[in-house]
C-alpha cells in the first residue's frame, strides 16, 4: 500500500448529496480508503450529535471535527483530546447585546450538545440545528453562566452586513465569523483563530501524516483554510468560486459523486 493519506471530507454539499444522503459509490469509496489504511475523517460545522450518523454509517474510526474546528475530539479514542475552544462568557454576552439592538429574527447559542435559544419560535424554523439536543429557553443573558462552543445568528436581511462589520469591529482579536448562503442568511460565531485546518493538523500530527499526504474535500466559506493548507486542497465542482480560486484541484460536484471521482484517481 501507498503510505496513508489523511483524507478529510465536510459533510453538506460535499459527502452529502442535496438530500443529505451518502450516495453508495461515495460510500464505497470511503471505506475502501480507511480498510486500506487511509485515515478518514469528518470535518464540519454541525455539532457532533448532526455529523455521528454520518461517521457510523462510513463506518469511521477517527477523531471528528466539530463546529468548524471548535471542537475535536474521538468517538472511540479518550486518549485523543478532546480539544473543545470556546468563546469567553462575556463576549458571548456583549455579541448577543449588539444582535438585540439590530433587531435580529433569531439567536442560537450552542455549547457542545447543549442549544440555548431565546424564542420558541426558533424551534419551527430552525428544527434541523436543535434536533434532539439538550433545548434550553429564555433569556440569554441569565441562561448563559459558561463559555460557549459557537453562537448562529439569523439577521434581517436588510441589515446582515451592517452587523456582521459592526461585530468585526467591535470583536475582531477575539472572534471567527463566517456568513451562510441561501436558504439560511445566518452569521456563524466561533473563537478567533478557530477553523477546520486547526482540527485537521490535530489529526495529521496524531497519525504523524505529513502535509502533502493530506487531502481535504469541501465546498463552502468554512472550508477555505483546510483547502488552502491540505497538500491537496479539493474544491467540489458546486463550491463558490473563491474556494476553487485557491484550491490545488477541482472535481465533479456533491452530486455527481466527485469525492469519489478525484479519490479513485489519486489512491488507485
């Protein structure tokens, strides 16, 4: 066999076809990489609790890259991390302060597994995010009492840029903010510094996989950095095009099974 590849794949509009389904070719891939003894693993920015029936049924023994980084840790190995970053109290509670004076349709403070939300209303729009977690309802400011893994903010439309710059100004040295596409218009928060590379470069050091033997596939504003860094930086054919403006290759898309187009180049 090739010495082992670290081969990090995202989750939506990457592994996941648009129904949120694993094709079987991409699966079948997959798995013949790791029993071949490639190392694959998962990096996103859903929370463990929405990525682990994806990592079971790939049948994956690796550590997993949660909230775009803020989180790293192994399902099946207590002696990996876990490395979990959060964002201090006190800026969580000065963010949420400045998303109230722009009106904002919707806040959602996760830590970990644990979702605090200010609204019932939330429930209904945002069923998907909450799941089956830990739900936690009321006023931020008295529910929050420790540091938080992320924060998802749905602004008004009308004024997304105005506070997305209003919290870069405000909270530049200390926070990572990325903004979702359609159909969500949601700011995503996680402490400064934080991305997906930092997890990635955590796994390769405890493989002791070199850069150049890392492939990393995505598709989206989260994934820039690992596509950047990875020896092999994949955009996928329906990525944005600032992802595929810096990426080493691009592939068919998420639903024409390019993962499993460009792996079965490279590893065979």
């Amino acid at each position: 066999m090739k010495q082992p590849y670290l081969i990090a794949i995202d989750l939506d509009g990457t592994t996941l076809k648009n129904d949120k389904t694993v094709s079987v070719k991409t699966k079948q891939t997959l798995r013949r990489a790791a029993e071949e003894g490639h190392k694959v693993c998962i990096a996103t920015g859903r929370p463990h609790h929405l990525s682990k029936a994806y990592y079971e049924e790939l049948g994956l023994d690796t550590p997993l890259v949660n909230f775009n980084g803020a989180y790293v840790h192994h399902p099946h190995d207590p002696n990996f991390g876990p490395y979990h970053t959060t964002l201090p109290l006190s800026t969580v509670k000065e963010v949420i302060a400045t998303c109230e004076r722009f009106n904002v349709r919707h806040i959602m403070v996760e830590l970990l597994d644990n979702v605090y939300i200010r609204e019932k209303d939330i429930i209904k729009d945002h069923s998907f995010f909450i799941a089956d977690r830990p739900l936690h309802q009321g006023d931020l400011s008295q529910l929050l009492t420790e540091d938080c893994t992320s924060i998802l903010i749905q602004p008004q439309e009308s004024n997304m840029n105005d506070l997305f710059h209003q919290l870069q100004n405000a909270h530049a040295e200390v926070i990572e903010q990325r903004s979702w596409g359609t159909p969500w218009h949601v700011i995503e928060i996680i402490r400064h510094g934080v991305n997906k590379w930092v997890g990635i470069e955590r796994i390769a050091a405890y493989y002791g996989i070199p850069r150049d033997r890392i492939i990393a596939f995505g598709d989206g504003d989260n994934d820039l950095e690992m596509i950047q860094h990875a020896g092999q930086g994949v955009a996928m054919g329906n990525a944005i095009d600032a992802l595929k403006e810096v990426a080493y290759a691009v592939t068919s898309s998420n639903e024409e099974d390019g993962i499993a187009q460009y792996l079965e180049k490279v590893l065979w």
